[in-house]
C-alpha cells in the first residue's frame, strides 16, 4: 500500500488476504472475496486443462489424415475425446463459473457495499459442489489416459467421446465415460444454482443506502440476469442429466428409441438449458465491459437503462430461442419458423448494447490500459459473433451451416471472443483491487494485442471453412480445407503465447508489482472506495452510494499513481453527488 | 492510498468502535450473522432465498412433468392401460391424506415457534416425522408390489424391451398355457426372418424377437402370474387390444412413475432428515419468537415436498 506523503502508513493494514493464516483459513473462509479467489485458482486450471485439449485438436489437425497417429481407430478415439473433453471442461467448468464466480464474487459484495453476500455458507457450499464436479471430470480423463496407456478399464468410463452435448442415442447406448461426465456436469451445476440463488437474495438485500435499482453498478444488474437464468435454466440441465444416468444405468426408456423413449426430447431438454447457459456465459462478460468502457473512457455510461434492461431482456429471450438448435432434428416446420423469429428478437437486446457502448466511448477520453483493449476487443469480435449468430437463426441459411466449422467458429467469437477477453480484461480492471498490486501494463497491452489477432486468425479462417462446407467434429478432412485448419492452428499457437504472456503478467505483478492504490482508474462503482486489498470486512463504514458512472468527484494523483477524491475545493454536497463514501455517525 | 482521509474513510474503523468482526457478538442477537445489519434483513433474506430455490426445485421437477406429459400425449391408452391395471389407488389417496395432514402439523408447528408455544412446536414436528415415515412407509409397499408383478424401472420391468426376467417364473410360456398367437407366431422365434414372417406389423418388432423382446410381454408375462385372477386376466386383455407400437411403451409408464416419485421419496427423506434436526433443535429449545427461521424455512420446503405430491397424485393414479 503506497501511503500519501504526510500519513505514515498503518503499522500493519488488516485485510482480507492477511486477516487469518493457516491452510484451514482458506479451505473453510466464508468470505466472498476468498472464495473468489479458490474459484480463480479452479476455473484458471481447468481453462489451461480445455486449452491444453484445444491445442492437441489444433495441432492434430494440422494435415487432413491424422498425422499424430500411426493406427487410425487410436487416432479417432484421441480425437473424439479431445474435442469432447475440451467443450465439456471449457463450459462447464470454465466458462460458465469464471465471470460470475470469480469476479462476481469477488465484485458483487464490494460493488453492493455489503460485508458478503447474503449466504456465505452456500457459497463455499458452492464451491466445493464445483471441485466436486471436476473430480468427476478429472476421473474421466484419468480414465482415458489409462485406457490408452494401458489398456485399463476403468468402471464407467474410458474418456469422454459424446462431444460436450452429451446427444442420445449415442450417450445413452453406445459412449463411454457418458455416467461419471454427466454426473459431474450435474454437480457443477449446483455449483451454478447455488451462486445464482446467493447472488439473487444477495442483490435484493444487501444494497447499500442510496443504492437503488437504477442506481446498481451495470455488473450488477447483468449478474442479476445471469442468475436469474442459473437459477431457472440449470435445474432442468440437473434433471436431463439424471435421465441420462438412469438411461444408461437402468433403461429407463425416456430417451432411447430402443425401448420406446424419444431422443429428440433429449434435445428440447438440453438446448433448453444450454441456450440460456449462453446468456450465462455472456451476460455477465458484458457486465464487466459496461464497466471497464465506462471508466476506462471516462464517461458516464451512455444509455444506463437501456443497458440494464436489456441484460434481463436477454435473460428472458434466451428461454424461448432453443429450438434453433434443432432446425435438423425433425423439429415441425411450424416450430422452425417460430424459433427463427424469435431467434431474431435476441439481435435488438444485444444491438441496444454494443450501440450504448459505442455511445460511451464517444467523445470519452478513452485510455488504451490492457482493460480498455480488452473491451474495445469484445465489442469487435461480439459484434462479428453476433452478426453470424444470425445466419445461424435464419432457417434457410442453417440447413447448409449446421454442424459445420461455421457454428464452430461463430460459437468461438461469443464464448471466447466475447466471454474470455470479458473475463481477462475484468481480471485485469480489478487485479489492483484483488490483490494490492499493480501488473505492468506494457506487457498487459503487447499481450492483449496478441492474443486479439491469434484469436482472428484462428477462428475467421473457419467461417471461410464453414461456408465452403467443412464439417465439425471430422478427425480427418477433405485436402480442400487444409488451409484453413493451418491457419487456425498458427493462429491458436499465437494465441496460446499471447495467454502465456499473461500469465506471466499476473504472476510478476503479483510478486513484483507495485502496490496499488486504491482507486487505480478513477471509477466510482463503491469497490474503489475500500482498500486495496479490501479488508476483511470490507467497509469499515456503510457506504452510501450515488451514482456510479459519475467520476467527476476523483481526480488524479502522480505521487500514488491512482484517483482521490477532489476534496477540496469542491463542496459537501458536491461531493455528495460524485457519489462517495461519508461516514456514517450513529 | 490507503490513507483514509483522503477517502473520507476514518482511519480507525477496522477494529474501532463498529466492530462488525467476528469476535464482537456480545451485544449482538446471536443468530444475526455479522454481514446483516438487522435480524429482520437476514430473515428477508433467508426467505428469499429459500423461495429461489424452491424455484429450482419445482424446475428440476418439472423437466419431469414435461417427459410425463410428452409420453402420455403420445400413447394416452398405454397411461391409462398401466395406471389402471397396475397402480393401487387406494394406497394412492391415503399418502395423500398423510402428506397433507402432515403439512398442516408443519404450518401449525412454524405458528407455534412464532407465538412462543415450545411444546406444541416439539409435538408439531413429531407428528409431520410420523406422517412423513407413514408416506415412506406405504410407498415402500407400494414399490414392493411392482417388484413382486416385474413392473420395476427399466429392465426389471417385463415390458421393457431389455427385460431380464429376475425371476425363473418369468418366461411364462412354459409354466402356463402356451402362448396366444395373436400378436407374435411364437415367442421365441428362432431368427429375426421368421419373426418377419409371421407378424402383420413388421417393421420395428424383428430387433426385439426372443424371450426377452418386445414380442415376449405379449405373449407370456401376464400369464406367467400364477395366481391369474379376473383382474389379471382384464390385464392381459387390455393389454393385447393395445397396438404394437404401444406395447412398446408400457414400460415408459413405470419409468415416468418411478423417477417422478422416486425423485420424490428423495426429497421426502431429505425433509426428514431436516425435521430431525429441527426437532433437536426445538427440543434443546433454541427456537423462540425472535428465531425461529429455520422452522420457517424447512416448513416452506415441507409444503413443497406436499404440493409436488398433488400434482403427482392424480396424474398418475386418477387420470386414465
């Protein structure tokens, strides 16, 4: 902690990493900006497990025949647990958790002004729900090694090779690994459940004075729709995924045609999750860029409640939309047209997003830190992911899409695109807050830059790739496509050191970085008003809140590198409406 | 920057006077946990809470309802057929008056941890843990039943098309009359071209030839119950004037009314388990009129648990 002059520094600030010591300290904390923590570590370590997968598919597909392997059966089998095992640990384990998780939970109590969210309980609960599920997730994989290592047979499972969908019949008659991957699909999911119904209760109690509900941080209101989704979406994933169990383990026949059961019904159940597990992915990523476009532009967030809205309208659109998942599956023509139309209406919510940020940015005095880069990368590539969802929702123009590296690369652009830079650039906006040091922002940019043009040559290639007919989930390919798959696999290899450069990045700053101040970008949202690190407690007063894109009440100071407030010659009630902490006398 | 002055943070908050920490309960409610101002904050909480994930639940449940009703609109005669001839409507109605009773014990119970009445509470919750092991109890006949005339999930269940025969007695033919030729030319047709042969409807059925096929149940299982009564003769008729398609799909029936009430059973156990642990509670007196959210909260899951069993109720024992 860098101290101005005259004020020597607290002997010894309390805060919340230092607060208590010992391993059980951490293992059993009830403290949400701890368990924020755990959950980085997990979800970090299973993002370098999916992206290790995805750089094996890459690398494997480097010529159209299979080059790794010399035995063709080995060579498939390594590929279809590949991808499968890559989209199951990235969504369910990485991407769905990460922004709500992780920096939800460590944001949300701060932005709220509250101590912690309103069950701490549930929310280790929740936590250990998550490793619970991944130790489902690593038997899986362990199975697969050993099966091809040594031939061993685990019980009920070698891999993972139904793809991260999971499709019946093949899950429920012929896959491998289908019972311990959905059981743990299914334990994650309560991780899901928990965090949203924690966030909910959280949102609507634990407000701080002045806060209202067009007064909440825009992070806050899309972590409130992403919630809403985790809390009536997830529950009916838990139950297609216990069908999926009985199905294989006791042919209960709801699925499988073999006994009379309907898998196309699989299909209604799983996309009607899996669609708005969408929303649950990019809401809350476009939360945190309402933040960081704001305050890294130094403006009033443009369009407040167009932006707050529009994340429930994407909650809600999200739930009626599935069916254009399943243009091919024999769905009636009736049903097609209608999911189409309302497939286009989730296009307005999103539109009235990316046009407020522009609306933002406007005129702003837009800084180029590695958050902003981060940012302004989302809105780019959100956009293109956006605009091919919508080939995508037009009926005639899926028939010949579906199932090719065209879905593949437009889902890239959301989930990774749009949901991963979200997340890095979030990670890099509250990093100082976390952890009270700054990283060094020279190598946050060089790193940001990198990974946004790795990411484009990765994934535009395969729109090309798609168009021309390329189909998704083929071990070996037509020499015709071989070009694009050589790209996107020099582009995934840029990408992959542009994510080692921040790695890097994280970790030198942690040991090595300079403190932090605690108001390192002049936002006003109430977490800049504690402490970097936060105490344990996290305010030592109630804050009162005011509204929190007006920054004006923060001015620049070179001594510490970081924003305070403009004290002086600017009057209390001024002050005031900057929006501050004020103590409170009682 | 940590100089709070300049944030307008006093310097001496973290362990002055406010002590929100969690060592600084002395004049605190006891249950109010440190990050809620008030107790009536943490009950609103609580509640809310609770009522989200009842959300949940009455979700999880319904991706149920959902298959229920995509398979009976599909072959509402197989529902009726296997409703009808195998589920007890009386053990039925008589759960339901359990659980129902035990749901007013419950909210009776919450009222008198509100108004202070300890013993009543105490009372209260025994009698819902006594309608609740009554539920478990009269399901467990039932479930009995349907293992005792092989209508269990999947394949113990001789309609299912993976059907083991878990008994020696369950290849009927042999035991009983021979096979009627109505529907298949024999019961265990030696290859899939003679099944062929034989049947009107040819399309679906060869897969399945064999003892243990689909054509089997038409042929041998109704039978095969030695002691053949009127109503399991009524059984067999019903069930050879279903059609071949729909034969296929008897077992869905009992899938659909397994896991629906299964799942169910579940989440009754569960609440008794919760009960026993109010119970405890309530016993060692630690619930008054400034506390007693939990007996709230565990009463609100209670009536869940109640309310999910009416739906299940008539669907699956008085619709045919």
């Amino acid at each position: 902690m860098s101290v101005a002059q005259p004020i020597p520094a607290p002997a010894k600030v309390d805060n919340y990493l230092t607060h208590d010591r010992g391993f059980m300290s951490w293992a059993f904390t009830l403290d949400h900006k701890r368990i924020g923590l755990l959950y980085m570590g997990g979800v970090l370590t299973a993002f370098l497990l999916g992206g290790t997968f995805a750089v094996l598919i890459r690398t494997f597909l480097l010529t159209p025949h299979a080059w790794m392997f010399k035995d063709k059966v080995q060579a498939h089998l390594f590929y279809n647990n590949m991808f499968s095992l890559h989209g199951a640990v990235m969504v369910f384990m990485f991407i769905i958790p990460a922004v709500p998780a992780v920096l939800g939970n460590f944001v949300l109590p701060l932005m709220l002004g509250a101590k912690d969210v309103a069950f701490p309980r549930l929310n280790l609960l929740s936590l250990y729900c998550w490793f619970g599920g991944a130790i489902f997730f690593s038997y899986v994989l362990l199975g697969g090694v050993f099966h091809a290592a040594f031939g061993v047979q685990w019980p009920g499972g070698w891999g993972l090779d139904t793809g991260w969908t999971f499709y019946t019949p093949y899950s429920t008659n012929y896959a491998s690994g289908t019972v311990p991957a959905t059981l743990g699909a299914f334990i994650l999911g309560f991780s899901s459940i928990l965090t949203g119904v924690n966030f909910v209760a959280t949102i609507h109690t634990l407000r701080a004075r002045g806060m209202a509900w067009f007064r909440m941080p825009l992070f806050v209101w899309a972590l409130y729709a992403t919630s809403l989704i985790q809390i009536l979406a997830t529950p009916v994933l838990a139950i297609t995924l216990l069908l999926i169990t009985a199905e294989r383990t006791l042919n209960v026949g709801i699925f499988d045609p073999h006994i009379g059961g309907d898998p196309v019904l699989f299909q209604h159940f799983f996309w009607f999750y899996s669609h708005p597990a969408v929303y649950i992915m990019i809401l809350p990523a476009m939360g945190v860029i309402s933040e960081l476009i704001s305050v890294h532009s130094r403006k009033h967030i443009f369009g407040y409640n167009f932006i707050a809205l529009s994340s429930v309208a994407l909650a809600l659109l999200g739930f009626i939309v599935w069916g254009h998942h399943m243009f091919v599956s024999g769905q009636s023509n009736l049903a097609n047209t209608i999911f189409s139309i309302l497939t286009f209406s989730v296009a307005i919510p999103s539109a009235v997003k990316v046009f407020n940020w522009l609306g933002t940015l406007y005129k702003g005095s837009i800084r180029f830190t590695t958050p902003m880069l981060y940012a302004m990368g989302f809105i780019l590539l959100f956009t293109i992911g956006g605009l091919t969802g919508l080939f995508l929702g037009a009926l005639m123009v899926d028939i010949p899409l579906h199932d090719t590296y065209f879905v593949i690369a437009h889902f890239h652009y959301v989930a990774m695109g749009s949901m991963l830079f979200a997340f890095l650039g979030g990670m890099y906006h509250w990093f100082p807050k976390m952890f009270g040091k700054m990283y060094h922002e020279r190598t946050g940019q060089i790193a940001a830059i990198i990974i946004f043009i790795g990411f484009n040559i990765t994934f535009l290639p395969q729109f090309v790739a798609g168009t021309k007919g390329a189909p998704r989930r083929w071990a070996e390919y037509p020499e015709q496509y071989q070009k694009y798959h050589v790209m996107s696999t020099c582009g995934a290899y840029m990408m992959t050191t542009g994510l080692l450069i921040v790695a890097f990045n994280w970790l030198h700053g942690l040991m090595r970085g300079r403190p932090a101040p605690d108001n390192p970008w002049g936002g006003n949202s109430l977490e800049w008003h504690c402490p970097s690190p936060p105490p344990h407690d996290n305010f030592a007063v109630p804050p009162v809140a005011d509204d929190p894109y007006n920054m004006g009440g923060w001015e620049y100071d070179k001594t510490i590198g970081g924003w305070v407030p403009r004290s002086h010659e600017i009057s209390p009630s001024e002050t005031a409406a900057a929006g501050r902490t004020r103590p409170v006398s009682h | 920057m940590s100089s709070a002055s300049q944030t307008d943070l006093p310097l001496a908050a973290p362990h002055g006077d406010h002590a929100h920490g969690d060592h600084a309960h002395g004049d605190h409610d006891p249950h109010l946990a440190h990050h809620f101002d008030t107790p009536e904050q943490q009950m609103t909480s609580a509640k809310l809470g609770m009522w989200v994930f009842l959300g949940t639940e009455v979700l999880m449940f319904g991706g149920l309802f959902c298959a229920y009703s995509i398979n009976r609109h599909n072959h509402p005669e197989v529902f009726a057929f296997a409703a009808e001839s195998y589920l007890n409507v009386f053990w039925g109605t008589l759960n339901t008056l359990i659980l129902i009773s035990s749901s007013l014990t419950m909210a009776w119970g919450v009222r008198a941890a509100q108004l202070n009445q300890k013993r009543l509470l105490v009372v209260c919750l025994i009698l819902t843990l006594l309608g609740a092991a009554g539920f478990m109890v009269i399901k467990s006949i039932e479930y009995t039943a349907k293992w005792d005339e092989h209508v269990w999930v999947g394949k113990w269940n001789q309609y299912n098309a993976d059907y083991k025969g878990s008994e020696p007695e369950a290849p009927g033919p042999a035991l009983n009359a021979p096979p009627t030729p109505v529907m298949t030319p024999a019961a265990s047709p030696a290859t899939p071209s003679d099944a062929n042969a034989g049947q009107d409807v040819s399309m679906i059925k060869p897969r399945y030839g064999g003892p243990s096929g689909l054509a089997a149940p038409t042929a041998h299982p109704n039978e095969s119950i030695r002691e053949s009564s009127l109503n399991e003769r009524v059984r067999v008729e019903r069930y050879r004037s279903l059609s071949d398609s729909e034969q296929w799909h008897v077992s869905a029936f009992f899938s659909c009314y397994f896991l629906m009430t299964g799942l169910h059973g579940l989440h009754v156990l569960i609440g008794m388990g919760v009960i026993t642990w109010l119970l405890i509670r309530a016993i060692k007196g630690e619930f008054s009129a400034e506390y007693f959210t939990p007996v709230d909260l565990v009463g609100l899951y209670w009536h869940l648990v109640d309310i999910i069993w009416i739906f299940l109720y008539p669907l699956l024992y008085l619709i045919h």
